[in-house]
C-alpha cells in the first residue's frame, strides 16, 4: 500500500478513536463541526483521500485532542491530500474572478454551501437574492476555497442574464469546451450536440464551474454537467424555480454587526471604534446591504479625515440617500436598475406604485389598487418580483415587503407614471381602505350591521377575521383616513371613525386611536356640525386617558366636549365628558374631584330616557365605584357596584347580551378589587377569575391583562404562590406588549419574595 494511503487510514483510525472517546455519534460530531454526515462518514471510513485543514481544524475544536494527537490527526490528514496538479489553463474571459481580500461575514452561508459541495453527484447550487446582495463576491469566494477539490479545471462564465442581451447557451458550451480541449473545428454545431459534449466530457473530469448573472432556466440547463463529481455554482438574481436538483441557497441581508465588521475592514477598526454609534447608524441606513455597505465605506476610504457622522447625516435624507450611495463604478441605483429594465410593463407599474403603500408592508389587494390592475394580475406580478428578489415575501401570509432602498428607487420611478392618474388610484384605493375598514369595524357595534363593503366576495366574516384585517392593515386605512381629511372629504372621516367606536375598546392600547378621534374632530369642525363635535371630542378624550395614558389632555379635551355638549342641549354627551374628565382627574390623583364629576355624569345619565343612557350609567356607576374604593370607601364602592350588577342583570331593552355580558364581566373585576379591599380574597378571586375568562373569550386584551395582574394578586393573598406566579408573568407578558401603566406593579410583584404554597 503506497504511503499516502497508509497515511489515510491512520487519520480514519485516529478521527474514530477520538469521536468515540468523546461520546459523540457522527451526526453529533458533524453538526457541531460544520461538515455533513456523508463527508464525517467518508472520512472515518477512509474514503477521503484528505480532507482539507479547516475541516480538521474544525474536527479538532469539536473532539479536544491532546496536543500530541492533534499534530497527528493534521499530519496524517496532509499525508493523504492529492498532490496538487496545475489545472488546464482556461482561456483569460473563463478564469475565477479574484477574490474580494476584505470579503467579510457569511460564514454561515459559506458553510451550508460546503456542505451541499460534499453531497451527491454533480452537484449544482444556486445562490439567489435581490440586487446588492454580493451575490457574485460570496460564491467568488466560496469557489477558490472550494478550487483545490477541482484539479480538472475551474471556469467562470458571465451570463449576463440581466443586461439586454443574456450570453447564448451555445456560445457559453463552445467556450467551455474549447476551455476542456476541445478543437474549434471540432465543436458540435448545435446547443444540443455541444451540451451532450460537454456532459461527456465533465462526467470524467473534476471541474467547477461558476455561472454568474443567470437569466433563467432555459439558460442554465444545457450548460451543467449530469454525472460525476464537477460541482456547479449558480448566481443569478431570480429563484429560478424551475431549475431541477438544486442546492438553494437564499442570501440575505447582513447582520448589523456583520456590516459594521465590514466597514471596519475597508475603512479601519480604529476608524470605526472612534464613531461606534455613527458606523451603527450608517449601516442601518445603507439597510445592511453589502451593495450599499461598501460603497459607503468606500467613499470614507477615499476621505481618510472624514467623519462617519457626517455622511450618515447626507445618508440620513431619503432624497439624497440613492445619490450618496455612489462610489466610482459601484452604485445601488445602477444595481437595482439592471433588475428593473428586465421587467415587463405591468411588472414595472405594480413595483412603483407599491412604494406608495403605507407601512411596513402590503398586501397583493393594496398593490392592486394602487396599480389599477384586477386582483389577480397583482398577485402574478408579486410573485414574479419576489422571484427575481424585487419583493421581500412574508413567509406565512400573501403580503410583501421591500428593501428600504429598493423603495426608494422604486419611488424615484413614480416620474414615469402621468401625474393625474396617479393622484386618481392614491384617492380611489384611500376610497376602497376606508370603505372597508369601516363595514370591518361595523362588526363590533351592536346598533348597526356590518354593511358597505367594497368587495362582498373577500369581506371578513365575522369579529374573528374583521379584527384581523384592521389589525394587517392597519397602516393603509389610517394613510387612507390622512388622505381623505386632507382631501376634504370629512363625512368619510367621520363614519369611519363612528365605525371604529366600539371597535376601539377591543384594541385600547393601539395610540393612534388618537390621531383617528382628531381626525374626526376636525371633520366635524369642517362639516360646522356641533353635535358630532361632542360626541368625537368624547372619544379623543377617551383615547387620550386610555391610549396614550396622557390624562392632561384628556382632561382639557373632556371639558370641551362638555362645553359643546351642552351648547347643543344633548345630555348623553354631557354625561359622557363629566365621566372622561373624570377618568383624567383620576389619573392626575384628583380624585375628590373625579367622584363629584361622575356623580355629575350618573345624574345627567340617569335623567336621560334615551336607550342609550342606560349602558352609558352603567359604565359611569362601575367608575363611580372604582373612585369610591381609591378614597379608601370600599364599602361604598361594594354598594353601588351590586346595584349595577343588578342593573346588568336586569337587561336593557334593545342591547345584546353580548354588551351586557362585557359590562357584568367589568362589574366582576370591580366587586373582585372591592372585596379584595375589605380583605375578603376567597370571596373576590372567583369572581376575578369569570371576568378574566370572559374578556379572553372576547378577545379584549385590553382588559383582560389587569384582570390577569389581579388575580394573581388575589392568588398571593390566598397562599396560592406557584399558579400565582404562572399567572404574574403572563400579565407582566401581555403588559408590557401594551406598554401598559400597570406594567410596574407586575414587577414589583414578581420582585417581591412570595410565600411557600399552603393548601386549600
């Protein structure tokens, strides 16, 4: 057996023997060192001829060796490396491109490429991502790491799939051959005769080959090798989806500190530690694109006495930011416009207009408003510009996103599109958001039917999905709402914001609740209708003592629905402006003041014949009580919260259960508290518990978090520590997802030493 050989099998020996005296099984050992099964497996049972230092360096890291054994696991790992043979010199245009020296990050990446090199025949991996990416550096890098396993030969081809005229699949084979040897007059001359050529010829040859920029499938299939051990590496910047046998491999932005990592390599770690929080705020306005990451630090490279700060002040204007992020030939803008002129018209129209969705991201029924296309043309186009990385997808649901730059540039193509119709699709979508929203809304109110939707065949049935839908689009219906007031349109801002009424006590911790209720209130101005002035006065009240928790303006706001309200004689909103002010005098520790003002308001309430009065007494009597025990008259506030659990029960006519039902289980958290007050915590954690059940049953998060933090409380009391503190770090969870005021008291619980469990 020749030396190399018995050099092999030492190390097969030895990487056994240490893996076995570490306990590991081989799928353990390959998972913590990087490598797959299959290439562990070989190694073991000598059918590597050697692997390569950073595989045994990594084996090492995992197993600890001692240092004896591990100088011999390398020894004997370089004893049985083949000797390296110059590869055929490949004609000048087919020659790896050099690889990037600051090449930064993507060991993760790098990894999962390697290890998909090691398994099967010929295999193939695609590398994918949208534009500026460094698509084409990472798999660059990945092939002279790779180029040793590859004696036959390593080719590098540009497709230029994404300029006007992608390279032909026959001219691309008649250069590969020529490059494996093939004589020109020799060449097939045919793509197919070629491709079957060099299927031939790679099937007993250990090549690589790097197809860079591909344009499709149609393009990529006769150039790759069927079988043997040649390894194909694919770019290209759409998924190519229907490219059989694949490795995928996603590229996705860096990591902030990936692309600071990388910044620092270009321009300097000392650079870099100087302005830490500059070098931060850079990378995240280049959006931890590697594109746009090193071309900013390219320009600082060029202008060694520049601060950081001062161009992530220009990066900082969106205006400006496509034009800064230029550096000599390196542009984001030419990069993203590469991808953008392969696209068909349509394609190109949905991609522009969807820069004008608000928020985060949109669904394909947004982009198909805004581009006024049918619904079904925009989820086609979406999809394709997800496919070529134009689009981010949401893994879960149909809605999409973009890159922050690639929003910018495709705001900037807005220029092509006719000023008057871009205007009329803005205020015909704004119209569409606002009419849905409001018949979603509508299911929440217990006077009115949901009713008006725009498209009856995709409205939301039932609470369940209306919730969910206000909820995702949240961003449209609110732009929407803006543009209408802006607009003049202010009866649409004033039913929508009706609409949004009972709707909004689902969702109390949402702030905008207060940008909605002024909308509203200067609609009603604009309309000189007094009467909704009161009325939306009263929910901006609302919204500011209970949403933003800011009872100062609550507190002003209330005494000027109160103003209006009595100017035009209605007394339900009378009693509704004394009751939110005082709800702020309450929340200002005013609370003398704020019982007098809800005497005020149960008085006005209880004068008042209309229907609606009586709902609204009972809601001013359950605050009336919670004021009463915060004066330390809990016996007070136990009597007139009976009397409105008895009203409760009593029905009003012309009301669901359903409301009737929220209101006793508001009347069960507040007895709860009232006799929790007096000592009587056998007595009141029943009764937290209905009102607790009752307000997750109807989805009021809202309420349903204090009642939580109550009832662990109340827990405590009873001796009850461990489902107490099961129940406390849930509240303080669902807490501080509303930032709720309420959030410190559950720490302060949970901080303080709870009492051994005693029976009960």
């Amino acid at each position: 057996m020749s030396t190399d050989d018995d050099g092999h099998g030492e190390f097969a020996s030895l990487l056994c023997a240490l893996r076995r005296r570490a306990g590991l099984s081989q799928e353990e050992l390959a998972h913590r060192a990087g490598v797959s099964v299959r290439a562990l497996a070989d190694m073991e049972r000598g059918r590597t001829r050697g692997p390569q230092r950073r595989t045994v360096t990594a084996l090492t890291e995992v197993l600890a060796p001692t240092g004896e054994e591990a100088a011999e696991l390398e020894r004997t790992a370089a004893a049985g490396r083949p000797r390296p043979k110059p590869a055929p010199a490949a004609p000048g245009g087919l020659r790896l491109p050099r690889d990037v020296g600051d090449f930064t990050a993507r060991e993760e990446d790098l990894a999962r490429l390697r290890a998909a090199a090691a398994e099967g025949p010929a295999p193939m991996i695609l590398v994918t991502g949208q534009p500026g990416l460094g698509k084409t550096a990472f798999t660059v890098r990945a092939a002279h790491e790779l180029a040793d396993h590859y004696p036959d030969g390593r080719f590098s081809v540009d497709l230029r799939g994404t300029r006007a005229e992608p390279a032909e699949p026959r001219e691309v084979l008649g250069s590969l051959l020529r490059a494996c040897g093939i004589a020109g007059n020799a060449l097939p001359p045919d793509t197919e005769g070629r491709a079957d050529l060099f299927r031939t010829l790679t099937g007993r040859r250990r090549m690589l080959l790097l197809l860079d920029d591909a344009a499709d499938e149609a393009q990529v299939r006769p150039l790759l090798p069927a079988e043997g051990r040649s390894l194909t590496l694919v770019t290209s910047r759409s998924a190519l989806t229907g490219l059989e046998g694949a490795h995928r491999l996603a590229l996705g932005v860096l990591r902030r500190e990936e692309s600071v990592a990388l910044l620092a390599r270009v321009i300097g770690p000392e650079r870099v530690a100087a302005e830490a929080q500059a070098a931060r705020d850079l990378t995240e306005l280049c959006g931890q694109l590697p594109l746009a990451v090193r071309i900013a630090a390219q320009k600082l490279a060029a202008r060694p006495r520049e601060r950081l700060a001062r161009l992530a002040a220009r990066l900082a204007d969106e205006s400006r930011r496509l034009d800064a992020l230029e550096a000599g030939d390196l542009r984001v803008r030419a990069a993203f416009a590469l991808s953008y002129r392969q696209l068909d018209p349509p394609a190109r129209l949905l991609l522009r207009r969807a820069a004008l969705a608000a928020g985060p991201d949109f669904s394909p029924r947004t982009a198909a408003l805004l581009a006024g296309m049918p619904l079904g043309r925009a989820e086609r186009y979406a999809e394709e510009l997800a496919d070529r990385g134009l689009l981010l997808p949401d893994p879960a649901v149909e809605r999409y996103r973009f890159h922050d730059l690639l929003r910018l540039f495709a705001a900037e193509r807005l220029d092509e599109d006719d000023p008057v119709e871009l205007a009329r699709r803005q205020e015909e979508a704004a119209h569409w958001m606002l009419a849905r929203a409001t018949a979603a809304a509508l299911h929440f109110d217990a006077e009115r039917p949901p009713a008006g939707d725009p498209e009856p065949a995709t409205r939301p049935r039932g609470p369940e999905e209306a919730r969910d839908w206000l909820e995702t689009e949240r961003a449209q219906w609110l732009d929407a709402l803006r543009r209408a007031q802006a607009a003049g349109h202010h009866r649409e801002v004033l039913d929508t914001a009706e609409a949004m009424h009972w709707f909004s006590d689902q969702v109390q911790h949402w702030e905008q609740w207060t940008e909605v209720f002024r909308h509203s209130v200067a609609a009603a101005r604009a309309l000189g209708d007094r009467r909704e002035e009161a009325t939306h006065l009263n929910y901006l009240a609302w919204s500011y003592n209970l949403c933003v928790h800011d009872p100062t303006r609550g507190l002003s706001t209330a005494r000027e629905a109160l103003a209006v309200a009595r100017e035009t004689g209605d007394l339900l909103q009378v009693g509704w402006a004394y009751g939110y002010g005082a709800g702020a005098m309450a929340r200002l520790g005013r609370a003398g003041e704020a019982v007098a003002w809800l005497e005020n308001a149960a008085a006005c309430h209880r004068e008042n014949p209309a229907q609606q009065a009586r709902l609204a007494e009972l809601s001013t009597l359950n605050t009336l009580g919670r004021q009463l025990r915060v004066l330390g008259r809990a016996e007070e506030a136990l009597t007139v919260h009976r009397r409105t659990k008895e009203l409760c029960l009593a029905g009003i006519p012309g009301r669901t259960t359903g409301i009737l039902s929220l209101f006793r289980s508001y009347v069960l958290h507040e007895l709860g508290l009232d006799l929790g007050v007096l000592g009587r915590w056998a007595e009141a954690e029943p009764l937290l518990r209905r009102a607790l059940e009752s307000f997750e049953s109807s989805g009021m998060d809202a309420w349903s978090e204090p009642v939580r933090l109550d009832l662990a409380i109340a827990l405590r009391r009873l001796g009850r520590e461990t489902e107490a503190r099961t129940m406390l770090e849930a509240a303080r969870r669902g807490l501080g997802e509303q930032s709720h005021p309420r959030l410190a008291e559950a720490d302060r619980e949970l901080a303080a030493p709870g009492a051994p469990d005693t029976p009960h």
